[in-house]
C-alpha cells in the first residue's frame, strides 16, 4: 500500500516554524510531506498535485485544471478563512472534500481592523487633531470568529457595540454582552464605525452600496477585512464625493484606488497587500490546523470543516 501523500502548495511560503508543526503532524500519522513553495506556474502546482491525497494552500489558486489533475486527490484545505480560491464545484465533481481553517487567523484581523480603526480616528497620524474611539457606537456586519474577536477589543477600547448576523441569535449576540440589531439599514444608521466581515458570495457581492453608506451617521468609517467583492466601489465613489466626513480603511485595494487618491486623499488607507492573516502567530495556526484536520479527515473521516457539498 501506497504512503499518503501530503502536498503543501505556497507560493508565498509559511514560517519555518509552521512547515516544521505540518511536517511533524504529517509524519506522526505516518504519511509523506511534499513541498511546493516560491513556484513560478500553475503547471507546476498542477504537476505537483498529480500523485497526492491531500493538499494545503493559503492564497494559492486550486482552479478546476488543478483540482482534476490529482488524481488521487482526496481532500484540500485553504489555511485561512477565505476560500474563493478553491474551485468548489471541480472539487464536488472529483468528490474532493474542500476545507477551511476558521478562526486561526480571526484574532490578527481584528487586530489589524483596530490599527486602522486608530489610524482613521487619528487622521493616519499627520499631527492634526483626531478624535478617540471611546463611547462611540461601532457595528459589527457579521458576527462570525473575527466579529467576537473585534467585539472584544472594542470593549477594551470602551465602545458601544453593536452587531447584525442574520445567521446568529439574537440570544448569542446578548450572551456577549454586545446589542443585536435585526437588519443591516438599522446597523449601518446607528453606527459611526462599521468592521465588515461576511463572505463574498452571490448575495453578498456589491452588496455595500451607497444606499446603505450613506445611512452612517456623521464622521462614519467603514472598516473592510472582508473582501473586495462586497463593495459597490460606483457606491463608494460617490459616498466620498457626497460627504466629505466619510473614511474608509481596508487591507485590500479596490479597484477604483486611483480615483480616491486623486479625488479624495487624506480620507482612506489600504495596506499594500491583503494583510489580515500576515502574523507570524496566525500563519502557524492555520497551518497546524490544516494539517490536522487532514489527519483526522484520512484517518477518521471527519468532515467537520467542509466548505463544499
């Protein structure tokens, strides 16, 4: 019988320390660790999949052509919440089971969802006058892993703190301490800051429209660690053009950057690359934790983490 075959696909590569963690948990199971890192093509990744049961990415594309190329292909895991990067349907067709890491990185983003909270409160530090987070009212669109996490922090901060989820009840959000809302048009008009946190998904996609922007109240700012996906950016554009006292920070680009920064600089900031997940922290515990659940999914099938059907 044949070892199982572990693939690690990265073309930017984990830490170290984590490919150290995966290779241990692959080897205690006694199966084979293969590494791709830094490749330069999809075919590489796709020849790299040909002889493997398993395979972990982070950003990296698992496009139909990959997915139908391993041919022993059993399971995938995105280390990361975010899985747009894996060709669902291609895996559901395969009968490959496609997987997530939720909640590894959660902490690093709201972490970083605060940075830029203080950096918009303080005009990015510029030495003028800006103003403090405590007692304003903060919304968070979708209390999932990262929302509990920014809930927390925003405590800290002295916040008052809202949420809409129409997927949790309203009894979970109270058990937080944290007031339910029952539509998003009443979070979006209570709260002067937003932290956005659904998917990009067929409902949700430009679903951030200037209808609901310009519900904020006065000195509004939306935080994005989502993606950029759910932005009407026609809507954004014209949210900025319309009230010069709304912000908007994100750690990812939109498409329509270039307009902002020559209509309207001072009033955004984007990191240079999507930035939520880069900690050294969450980089381990999404690695870890792929390679586990691939372990306990070969070993015991458990599906606990299936993003696809």
């Amino acid at each position: 019988m044949n070892m199982t075959k572990v693939l690690v696909a990265t073309d930017k590569p984990f830490a170290k320390v984590a490919v150290d963690g995966i290779r241990k948990i692959i080897e205690n199971a006694g199966f084979e660790l293969v590494l791709l890192e830094k490749y330069t093509s999809q075919s590489d990744f796709k020849n790299a999949v040909t002889d493997v049961d398993a395979v972990i990415i982070r950003s990296d594309i698992a496009d139909k052509e990959v997915i139908e190329s391993g041919k022993n292909l059993k399971i995938i895991v995105r280390a990361g919440a975010g899985y747009d990067n894996i060709d669902l349907a291609a895996c559901t067709d395969k009968g490959v089971v496609a997987m997530n890491t939720p909640g590894q990185n959660s902490n690093a983003v709201a972490e970083l969802a605060f940075g830029m909270m203080l950096m918009a409160a303080r005009n990015s530090f510029d030495g003028s006058s800006g103003t403090e987070l405590r007692g304003k009212k903060i919304g968070i669109h979708a209390y999932g892993n990262v929302g509990k996490y920014v809930a927390e922090i925003a405590k800290g901060f002295g916040m008052d703190i809202y949420a809409y989820d129409p997927f949790v009840s309203n009894e979970a959000i109270e058990k937080d301490g944290i007031k339910p809302l029952n539509s998003v048009e009443e979070l979006y008009s209570t709260c002067q800051y937003i932290s956005l946190h659904i998917p990009a998904n067929e409902k949700t996609k430009k679903s951030i429209n200037f209808e609901l922007l310009s519900k904020m109240p006065k000195n509004a700012c939306l935080v994005n660690t989502a993606r950029k996906e759910v932005i009407n950016e026609e809507g954004l554009l014209k949210i900025f053009a319309e009230r010069t006292d709304f912000k908007y920070v994100s750690d990812i680009e939109p498409a329509c950057k270039a307009e902002l920064a020559e209509k309207f600089a001072g009033r955004y900031f984007f990191t240079p690359k999507k930035m939520g997940a880069q900690t050294s922290e969450a980089n381990v515990n999404a690695g870890l934790a792929a390679a586990s659940q691939i372990v306990d999914f070969i070993k015991n099938g458990n599906k606990t983490y299936q993003v696809n059907k």
